[in-house]
C-alpha cells in the first residue's frame, strides 16, 4: 500500500469519518457565520476561494481557463467552520467569514481583518504564465501587500514541494510569500518515526517553547499540531519561529532527485510587515475535515490542529489576551 493509499486509509477508517453529521456536516461556505455584531467584537475573515481545501468544499466564483481544478466534495472544512461559530460564541466574539468573488483588489480587502488562503491550487497540467490560472497577478499581490502593511492579517497555509510522484504545491504560494521576504522552497520534508512504523510520513510537531510574551496567544492550548508534510521556509531577518519540525525529518529535493540537509526545521513562521503581520504554515491539508481523503486525508481533529488555526485568526486579528484558567473570556481587544 503506497503512501497516499495509506494515509485515506487511515482517514477514512477511524471514527471521523462517521464525525461529520446532519446539519454541522453540510454547512456550506456561502452562508456568513454572523451573530449581534458589533466593531469590537469581530472578526472578518475572507478565505480565497481559489485556494485548494476551500475548492474541495465549494465552487470559486469561477474556474481559470486551461488548468484543472478539483471535484467540490462539501466534506473539507466543516469543523473548521464550524468551530468558528462555535468559538465565536462561547467567548462573545462574531466571526464573519467572505470568500473571493474575483481577483483581488483593494476593495475585496475592505474591511477584512484577516486574509486566509488555504493553498492556492496549482497550475495542471500546463502551468500557464505568471498572473494566470490559480496564481496570483501583480495587481493581486500589491493589493495584498497593501492590506498587511495598513494593518491587516494573511494567514497563509502553503503545503509540500514536489516528489518523483506528487507536484510543487508551492507554486503559487510562493509569489504571495515572497512579498513579505519569505522564500518558499519546492522541497518536500517529512517525518517517519521508527518507532510507529505504521504512520509513515506523519509529523507532530510542538510550538515553540520559547514565544515571546506578545506571541503566547498562539500557543494558547496548543501542544502539538501535526501534518503530513511541508515545503521548506526561508524566512526574513525579522521573524519569530512558531512551529518546527520533528527531529530526524527529511527533505527531498526534486531538482537532485534525493534527501538534502535541511537548512532549517520551520514549519510555522510570523513575519511583522508594516501595520500587520503574516503567519505562514508549512501544511493546509491539517486543517481538512476528519475523514476526508482529498486531496489528502483530512487532520483537524488530530493533535491540537483546530486551534492553532482558531488562535492564529484570532491573534492576525488583534486578539492577544490569554483567559485564566477555568474562567470566562477576555474582553476581546486588547488595544
């Protein structure tokens, strides 16, 4: 059994794949997750609808011309979703999540707090020129640079480079990435431990012990997060490292054709840029449904993976205040 065939295997086989029922199975992505909104107290969040995990849940509002996309399963991100609501409630705070209806321009960023592309979907099987297909165009990319340097958030979950077998999901991210100085290298790192034979290419993964004071909302019950793999990172000068790889991980790169040293075990960043800031994580497919099989098997139930995304929106969109324990929520923003 491959790599792949396993890991649906796996997925599909465990108690997740009977999780995702009535209703809260079939939130779609096109209905707002609003409550008694007031300007203290949301968070709005516009997801790319041409990113990869969101293609699998929902129709973009269209697909490019020339490239292949993917077959929308409804079954991708609804505990995301979901706990979003959820979240939202229980600590007084209103989640209004939009997707793209076009390319990005300065006015799809208004009033949004927080960008979250989960992969921008790759180029196949002819990757057309640059700024057509699912990547990113000039005017997109200044638009975006705009958003963060007056303040708002991007939270972008790139994925693996490629093998002999499977492609560069970076290939797009990468444009976006670098407009805040971050190179995403197409180079597939993974982790297989000796001692559980029986999950290959499986990372857990602990937060950084040593956050500053203003990061530790990050790791605000968050242990561990996990993913199946990664690209490599190369980060700017100012950086903080959230998340890094498991000792005795691996890096193939496909341009050799074989395992490199890595140059360093990033899997998490934050980057300061202008007003605002980035967060860039090495995986999208760890946000997945439980028990969905593509474009790989879903992990938001594994690990502390769900809330390192809900912490990661709501610290981009100026959330910073850490409850004590057994006690109600913090007053929202911390400004």
């Amino acid at each position: 059994m491959d790599r792949r065939d396993f890991l649906k295997f796996l997925a599909l086989g465990g108690t997740g794949a009977a999780l995702l029922k009535g209703d809260f199975a079939f939130a779609g992505l096109d209905t707002d997750l609003q409550g008694e909104a007031n300007a203290n107290n949301t968070i709005n969040t516009l997801f790319d609808s041409w990113s990869s995990q969101v293609m699998f849940q929902r129709k973009p509002y269209r697909y490019p011309y020339g490239v292949s996309h993917p077959q929308v399963t409804k079954r991708r991100l609804n505990t995301v979703l979901g706990a979003m609501k959820s979240y939202g409630l229980s600590t007084g705070v209103n989640w209004n999540v939009r997707y793209t209806n076009s390319r990005i321009r300065p006015e799809s960023l208004e009033n949004v707090d927080v960008y979250v592309s989960l992969t921008r979907y790759i180029n196949q099987p002819n990757p057309p020129p640059v700024g057509t297909g699912f990547s990113y165009g000039d005017s997109e990319l200044a638009a975006l640079e705009d958003f963060v340097s007056q303040g708002g958030g991007i939270l972008l979950m790139t994925d693996h480079g490629a093998t002999e077998d499977i492609p560069n999901w970076t290939e797009n991210d990468a444009a976006l990435a670098s407009v805040f100085g971050i190179t995403l290298r197409n180079i597939f790192v993974t982790h297989n431990d000796p001692e559980h034979p029986d999950r290959p290419e499986y990372m857990v993964m602990e937060m950084d012990p040593d956050l500053p004071e203003d990061l530790k909302y990050l790791a605000n019950q968050v242990a561990h997060v996990s993913a199946h793999d990664s690209c490599i990172m190369l980060p700017p000068p100012e950086f903080t490292p959230l998340v890094k790889f498991p000792k005795g991980s691996t890096a193939f790169d496909i341009a050799v054709k074989h395992d490199i040293d890595l140059p360093n075990h990033y899997f998490s960043i934050l980057v300061p840029f202008g007003a605002g800031n980035v967060i860039v994580v090495g995986n999208s497919g760890m946000v997945g449904d439980y028990g969905s099989p593509d474009p790989a098997p879903g992990l938001i139930s594994m690990e502390n993976n769900l809330m390192f995304f809900l912490n990661c929106v709501t610290y981009l969109a100026g959330h910073t205040c850490i409850p004590e324990p057994g006690q109600g929520p913090c007053d929202f923003f911390t400004l």
